[in-house]
C-alpha cells in the first residue's frame, strides 16, 4: 500500500500579539524592489487591523471582496493586476477568513503558473512552486490555515487546486484577531470545524495521524460550544487550535457527506462554507447520528439560526447542477461511505437529501 506524503506548512507562529512580528517574519523573503501584497478581508476596510500591516517600499494592500466565495475568475484577475502593476513581487500575505486565505494561496500559485486557475481544480495539477505566502487567520474553524488545497467556484466545478505547492510557507495564528467576529459568523466557521472532525473520525479513510488531530480538535469545539455559558479570550485561543488541529486532521484522511452536499449549494446558490455545511448537517442523522445531535444540541444552545427551505422551487437542472457538483467529490464519498458509495449514494437519494435543505 502507498502512504501519504504530504506537505505541512512550513513555519508556524501562534500566540496573542503575534501578528506584531510580521514584518521581522517577512524581512528575509524581501528580495529587491518586488513588492509583498497583502491581500485583506474587505470586513477590515476602515478598522484599526489595516493600520498594523507592515508596509515597505512598493508593498500594497489589496482589499479582497469575499462577499462570495473565491472563483476563478477572482483569482485570475488579482493575478493579471498584479502582474500588470509590478511584474514580479515577493510574496502574498491573505489575512481574513478562509475564503481570503484560499485566495492568497490561489493568487501565490498563479503568479508562477500559466493560464488560469480553472486549469488547475483537481489533484497535483499544479507543476510550479508558487511566490512565498503567507497566512493570517482572522476567524477560526475552516482549517484553510494548514489544507493543501484553495476551494475555487469554477466555470464547471467546485474544488480545490489540491497540491503539494498549495500550503502556506509561513502561517500566524493570533487569536486576538478573532475577538471581533460576529457571534453567527463565529459558530459557522467553528462548525465547519467542527464537522470536518466528525466526518474524518468516521470514515473509511482513518488512521492514527488524523485521529489524534481530530480527536483533539473536536475536544476542544465541545469546550468552546457546549461547556461553555459566555465566550472569552480562551475560547479564541481554543477555536484557533481547533481550526489548526481540524485541519490537519482532514488533511491526512478526508472530509465526507456534509462538505460534498454543501459545495453543491454553494455552487449553484452561493452558498459559503460554512452555513452550508450546518443546513446539510442538520439533515445527516442517518450517517453521523451522533455528531447530529450533539450539533442540534449546540445550535440550540448558542441561539443559532439554520436556514431551512433553501432548496425550495429549484428546477430539475439546478437539482442536476448540485448533484453533478457533488458527486464529482469522489475521495469525500469514498471517506464517508466507502469503495461502494456510488451503490449507497444514488442520484435519487441525493436528490431526495436536496429537497430537505
């Protein structure tokens, strides 16, 4: 059998007031003239972050809308601006949530790589390192931090440009950032979190590695959502490491049904990440029986609304779309239901999970 040998980010840094040493953490990676571009959540527009970012020479800070999650067609036009403005640059720094994070490792990657970034959803696609980049989370739970992919909407797809040249070179996990995250935003986010754990502890494709990653990181969503009556500056530092830990530990299995139900929402409708992945969770009682109840449980007690009928009045195309996108998810199915899964997962049964949404 063939084990997995898989890239990890290179440098880490975590603790509070961390991102105070980001410029010594650039220095050496500053080349010459060549710029780093800091690619900035736009929820940062006009606060106090903005002015804390260590710029230097020609370096510019780039406001990334992430109204919607990334598409290629983003990720190719930062790309042809920035290589229209200064040719070449140093480095790409995204600081935001996990859609700016999957945007810098994009915009990193095709600065070295041509054509456009559509060519490159799929599995080591990519055949050039890209700039240096680096990470900055500033919401915890997506785990994008630590993946070997960027989530990319496509012309015809939803997925990642998986590979070894995709993890950041440098992440900074500072969980004073997080302080100001709406408390919505911040349960989505952590139960993105905290459903990757239960999708790789329970699939076929679980070993030791990812275990202990996802045991821990599920530990600690339960002392954050479930043990705790208030929120304080241990539960950021707590959901920052659970995002960490949740991370790496999909990244050495696989996530499962809820995260390939909701890339098809997310594809058709827009959908993000991780209020998709809770309409979906709401729903799988039938595969992850217990992580379901533990979730209500969870969504009840931290006085969250799930969306419900967001399927409602779709056309047989666009239930054919989602499905289309979802099925495509092949290594997801095969974690959740094993090698058989397309026996289990019929298109009907798909369809039938849709409706409920």
């Amino acid at each position: 059998m063939s084990f997995r040998n898989f890239k990890m980010v290179s440098y880490v840094v975590f603790g509070r007031g961390s991102f105070n040493q980001l410029d010594e953490i650039l220095a050496p990676h500053r080349k010459g003239e060549a710029p780093m571009i800091f690619l900035v959540d736009h929820f940062f527009e006009g606060k106090a972050l903005l002015n804390r970012v260590p710029l230097r020479g020609k370096d510019k800070v780039i406001l990334a809308d992430v109204t919607h999650e990334p598409k290629t067609t983003q990720v190719d036009a930062l790309a042809k601006a920035i290589k229209d403005e200064f040719g070449t640059i140093n480095g790409v720094i995204g600081i935001g949530g996990g859609s700016v994070m999957d945007l810098a490792k994009a915009v990193s990657l095709m600065m070295t790589n041509p054509g456009s970034s559509a060519d490159y959803q799929g599995w080591d696609l990519v055949k050039q390192p890209g700039v240096y980049k680096v990470g900055i989370p500033t919401l915890s739970g997506t785990g994008a931090e630590v993946s070997r992919t960027t989530v990319l909407t496509g012309p015809t797809r939803k997925l990642g440009m998986n590979s070894d040249f995709t993890p950041f070179d440098q992440i900074v996990l500072d969980p004073e950032l997080t302080k100001d995250v709406p408390a919505n935003q911040r349960f989505y986010t952590g139960m993105d979190c905290y459903i990757h754990c239960i999708e790789s502890l329970e699939g076929t494709y679980l070993n030791e590695f990812s275990k202990s990653y996802g045991e821990k990181a599920l530990q600690l969503c339960q002392k954050v959502f479930v043990e705790k009556d208030h929120w304080d500056n241990e539960s950021d530092d707590q959901l920052m490491m659970a995002s960490y830990a949740g991370g790496m530990s999909i990244a050495y299995s696989q996530v499962g049904v809820a995260h390939a139900v909701s890339y098809g929402l997310s594809y058709l409708l827009g959908t993000k990440h991780g209020i998709g992945n809770c309409i979906v969770m709401n729903h799988l009682e039938e595969y992850y029986p217990a992580g379901v109840k533990e979730f209500k449980h969870m969504v009840a007690k931290n006085n969250i609304d799930i969306p419900q009928g967001i399927c409602k009045g779709l056309t047989d195309e666009q239930f054919d779309a989602m499905m289309n996108v979802s099925l495509g998810m092949k290594p997801l199915w095969e974690n959740a239901l094993g090698k058989d899964w397309e026996k289990i997962m019929t298109r009907e049964k798909l369809r039938a999970l849709y409706e409920k949404l």
